[in-house]
C-alpha cells in the first residue's frame, strides 16, 4: 500500500512540473496471430489464418522528460482481428484443443467456409520516445521513434462464422483467458506544431503482445500494424 501511495504521489509531483500535452488519438491497421505455421499443422481442415483490420481509439498524454525525450502513455481501446479459412469437412480438432472450439455445431459440415476472431483490449502503453535533432523545425514538423512496453487487460472475445446459423458475432469464452497481457510497442512518425498550444500527431506503430492470450496447448498471442492520428493541447499545471 504505501508503494502506491509512494507511486501517486511521485507521479503527481511529475506532473506538477512537466508540460504535458493531453489528447485523443484514432487509429487502423491490421492484425493477426502468432505461431500460425505451428497451428496449422496442429489443427486438420485450417487452411490458412489471415489478417483483418483492427481499429483504436485512446485518450493519451504526452509527458517531457528531457529535451528531445518525451514518455507517451494513456489508455487504448483496441481490437484484434484475424480470420481462419477452414475446410468444414475436414475440420477437426485434437482433443487438447476441443475446448478452444465449444461454439461449433455437432452437425457435420461441407464446404469451404471461415471462422472470423475479434479481441477486445484497454492497453496502458509506457512508450519512451526521442524526437530527432534534423526535424523540419521551419516547417512545422518533428519527427521521433520511441519504444516501450505496454499492459492489456482483455475485455471481449467475439467469433463470427457460417458455421453457426446466427450469422452475427457472439461471445466465446469456453477456457478462460489471461486477463491481464504485457507487451511492447514501436513508433515512428512526426508531430505537427499548428499553434501555440496545439499539435497533431501521425505514426505508424508496431504492437506486440509477448504473453500469450492463452496457456498450455493452444498458446499464441496477437499483434498489429497500423497508423495512427493524434491531437493534442498543452496543459501546464504550474504556470
């Protein structure tokens, strides 16, 4: 308890003394699976496992930490998609993965069909970043990379296939997930100065989730590549 009073007050006195620039950010991209190659040869009747848009949407800050180094951090909504084309005939499943599968019919199925997944997260990003030294500063641009890591709690699983007669999305939780996900993410773009006070921001940006969404036998962890868009104000605590 008092390592996080310790932490909060810390904080705020940061805070306190820092330009902050607070904002909100919209971003799209596309996302997939892990370990795909070992899956597919795990799972008889999943032909291949492809990648589907995944959107954003955070309300983020941006803190100084010296010149040219800035931590970015907030809190992302975030969705992750990826879709398995699968044989419906030959679809099976050895029995350490049944349980992954509880929301597909007894009875038996033709064709070629697909089974879309959709992961629902909050992620805290801790994103360290440097803004470059050669950034068109008379233009109104600078430009930065940064790095860190990031922690997901899982909201939502959604499944949506053919295969079940109601063609919309439903929730699937037959084994419980982890609830609680770290990662890391990369970035690189440029913010846009177009006033004193205000800033728009432009990134692309590598997420990663190292823990997996799921132990023992059916393992794997998702990611995403995307652009994002970001405006920001400045806010001074002490001025």
């Amino acid at each position: 308890m008092k390592d996080k009073l310790l932490f909060c007050f810390m904080l705020m006195s940061f805070l306190g003394f820092s330009q902050t620039k607070i904002g909100a950010e919209l971003g799209v991209g596309i996302s997939n699976r892990t370990n795909i190659d070992e899956f597919l040869e795990r799972t008889e009747g999943i032909l291949s496992i492809q990648s589907e848009i995944g959107t954003n949407f955070a309300l983020v800050t941006q803190l100084d930490l010296a010149e040219r180094w800035f931590l970015k951090t907030g809190a992302v909504y975030q969705s992750f998609s990826y879709t398995e084309k699968v044989d419906a005939e030959l679809l099976a499943f050895p029995k350490e993965l049944e349980p992954y599968y509880c929301f597909l019919p007894s009875e038996e199925q033709v064709g070629l069909t697909s089974i879309k997944y959709r992961y629902n997260f909050i992620e805290i990003p801790f994103v360290v970043n440097y803004q470059f030294a050669q950034s068109c500063e008379e233009c109104g641009w600078k430009w930065f990379a940064g790095v860190g890591p990031t922690v997901s709690w899982l909201l939502q699983k959604n499944v949506k296939t053919p295969l079940i007669k109601d063609g919309n999305y439903i929730d699937v939780d037959c084994v419980p997930p982890e609830g609680l996900l770290l990662g890391a993410q990369a970035v690189i773009g440029g913010e846009y100065k177009f006033s004193g006070q205000q800033f728009l921001n432009f990134s692309l940006v590598y997420d990663q989730q190292i823990q997996p969404i799921y132990r023992d036998e059916n393992a794997y962890s998702l990611y995403s590549i995307g652009v994002r868009v970001a405006y920001y104000f400045v806010f001074n605590a002490i001025k």
